[in-house]
C-alpha cells in the first residue's frame, strides 16, 4: 500500500511494549503523530489536548466497565478501535458498553499489535482498504486461500538435510493474482476469521505433508496458531481427526505461538496447548530472543523446539552480541531438552554458525524462498 494514510493522529491506551514499539514504528513509516497512554487515567484530558483522529484502546487497562472512556473518546470525535480478540472477556465488555452508548466501534486490531496491523486498520476505517471480510470470507468459500512451503534443514553431522517446511498463508485472488498474507492476515484479525484461514492452512499443509510421506519424504510441517484457537475447544480433537484423515502421524506437525501471544496467552490457551503436547503435536515458540518470556514460561508450556528470532540471526556475521545471544538460546534449549529453529538464514556464513554452534534446524531465503508445493520439492531434493 503506497498511498499515505488520511488518518494523522493516533492516540494508544494499552501497557504493552509491543503496541508501544509498533505505534512508533507506523509514526515512522507512515508519518503519523502518535501518543502513548499506559492506562486510562487522564484519557480525558490527553484528548482535548492532542485531539487524535483515532485511539485505540485495550480494555484490559481501562477502569471497568470502560463507559467514561467510550463516551471519552465519541464526545472527542475520535474513532475507537479495540485491541484484543474478538473473544476476550474485556473486549466483548467494552463492544456492549460502547453499543449502548451508541458508539461504533470502527475496528479490532489483534495482539501482539504490528505496524502492518495497525496501517490495514487504519485504512479499513476510512474506506482505503481493498480487502473486506466479507471478501476473506467468500475466498474462504471458493477454495482461494492456500498455503506456499518454505524449506527447512535439519542439522546433520556432515552438513544439513532438508527435513520439512513452514506452511505460509497465500491468497490466489482470480483477478489479482497472489495476495500476500500481509494484504489480508490482520483484515481477518479485525474480523475474528483468522481461525478459518488457519484451519484451511491446517488442511492443505497436512493433506501435503501426507502425499510427501508417501513418496518417500517423511517431512514435518510447520504451522502459526493463535491464542484466538481457544474459542474452539474441540480443536486438539479435530486436529488429531485431520491427520488420522490423511494418515500423517501427529509429529509430523509442528504449531508455532509467537512469543508476544505467548505474554497474553489466558489460562485456557495455555491448557490447550498442554492438550496439543499430550496428543504428540509439536509446539515450538516462535520469535524467541528480543521478546518478554521468561525461563518460568518455557517451564510451565510444554514446548518441544525454540525458534530464534530473525533480528539474531540477521546480524550473526557482524556482531558479537548477536553471536553471544544466539549461542546462549542453544545452549538453554539443549539443557532444557528442545530442539531449535533459525529464522531468515540469508548467507552461508550464518549457516556454517549455526551449525558450527548446534542449531538443529535452519530456514531462510539462502536455502529456499517460499514456494508452492510442486516447486518446493524440486528444491528439497537438492538438499536430500
């Protein structure tokens, strides 16, 4: 999207480094004027002072039952837009209070909040946006979303051998072609759909996974969740229903729940994942190494691999604290007893470090971009 956006001033209520970080990075990018809240008190004033066009606010840090802050920030002019999934106890408070008041909610953006995130927001709000979710919903439908693979090594004594793949997103549009996950993913958010597109993920890298086995490629495929999954209480069944379908063993798939998920991740998401582990699915955490998890999270989630962050491993080459970092993840998840995945491996040098240090699997564009399931083969077989 290379239009600026007609929204300016943005205003944030949420005690979240991860929204923080991703509201100054849109101001960067996009040219907006921001301002930060951590909690409620003073909403008010803030707004007669910096007059926003926009606030988006998590109910999780409002003063319940967030009446004085819906009214707020109508009587301001202000769009509001609630951050949080749709199923959250504190958003569907807020959604209730704020439609008693008459006041439209004008968008949801999903945790952990990214700049792309907030700019599709932004855009659907005034209109700019080409993708609805009623649009998400009818490619649904029609069979258009897919997944693409990306290729994954697994760590060898002699060098790396191809082992798997990430399962990706991917919108074949009958007019525009290939849709980027970026183009639609937090469209989806917005409007609580990311579990259909993840279920139809699901279905096609695990029908995949099935025909690779069968000709002689015992592959692992791996897929992103959300805390959004727990709406769906039957899901470790249906998961294991749908590789009983296609005769893939279950550890052959691998979920990935990004780290800053993990950090807001309720009670019940957290059992549900405890489930996952005990029907044999794999669980890695994704983005580990610049986020807010502690040694008691990986002690109290059942994780079985840890996949380092892309911001390592992009500077393995020319600095050292990226070296010391990445070498300490290692030796944590070897004394822990998982295995590990590095992200965005783009030279030879990063991969000969990795495999110098133990890494147990690698992916990145040096090895292969990602790729639709034909073509990914031809490439896996040049690491067979």
């Amino acid at each position: 999207m290379d239009q600026p956006l007609r929204t300016r001033r943005v205003l944030i209520v949420a005690d979240d480094d991860f929204a923080g970080q991703a509201l100054d990075e849109a101001a960067a990018a996009f040219g907006l004027l921001v301002r930060w809240l951590r909690r409620g008190d003073g909403l008010q004033a803030v707004l007669q002072d910096f007059a926003p066009d926009a606030v988006i606010i998590d109910p999780a840090v409002v003063a319940p039952p967030g009446d004085e802050a819906v009214r707020a920030v109508a009587s301001n002019g202000a769009a509001l837009l609630l951050l949080g999934a749709p199923d959250d106890a504190e958003v569907q408070v807020l959604r209730r209070v704020a439609a008693e008041a008459r006041v439209k909610v004008d968008g949801m953006l999903a945790k952990p909040l990214t700049p792309e995130g907030l700019e599709v927001a932004l855009r659907i709000m005034v209109g700019e946006v080409g993708f609805s979710a009623a649009d998400i919903a009818g490619a649904v439908m029609r069979g258009e979303m897919t997944a693409w693979y990306q290729l994954q090594l697994k760590r060898k004594a002699g060098g790396w051998q191809a082992a798997g793949a990430e399962a990706l997103a991917r919108w074949a549009h009958p007019e525009l072609g290939l849709v980027m996950p970026g183009a639609f993913v937090p469209v989806a958010e917005a409007a609580g759909q990311i579990v259909v597109i993840t279920d139809c993920v699901l279905q096609t890298a695990v029908q995949q996974v099935g025909v690779w086995r069968r000709n002689g490629m015992p592959f692992r495929v791996s897929v992103n969740i959300t805390p959004s999954l727990v709406s769906d209480p039957e899901f470790p069944e249906r998961l294991s229903r749908l590789m009983a379908e296609y005769e893939v063993p279950p550890a052959a798939l691998l979920l990935e729940i990004p780290e800053p998920s993990l950090a807001t991740a309720s009670p019940e998401f957290l059992g549900m994942l405890a489930r996952l582990r005990v029907y044999g699915f794999g669980l890695a955490l994704e983005h580990f190494g610049v986020g807010v998890s502690s040694l008691a999270d990986l002690y109290r989630t059942p994780f079985s691999e840890l996949k380092i962050h892309r911001s390592l491993v992009a500077r393995l080459e020319e600095d050292e604290d990226a070296q010391h970092l990445v070498r300490g993840i290692l030796l944590l998840a070897a004394a822990l007893g998982l295995e590990t995945c590095a992200e965005a491996v783009e030279t030879r040098e990063a991969l000969d470090f990795l495999h110098a240090e133990g890494c147990t699997r690698v992916q990145g564009f040096h090895i292969s971009r990602p790729l639709p399931a034909a073509a990914f083969q031809v490439a896996a077989t040049q690491w067979l």
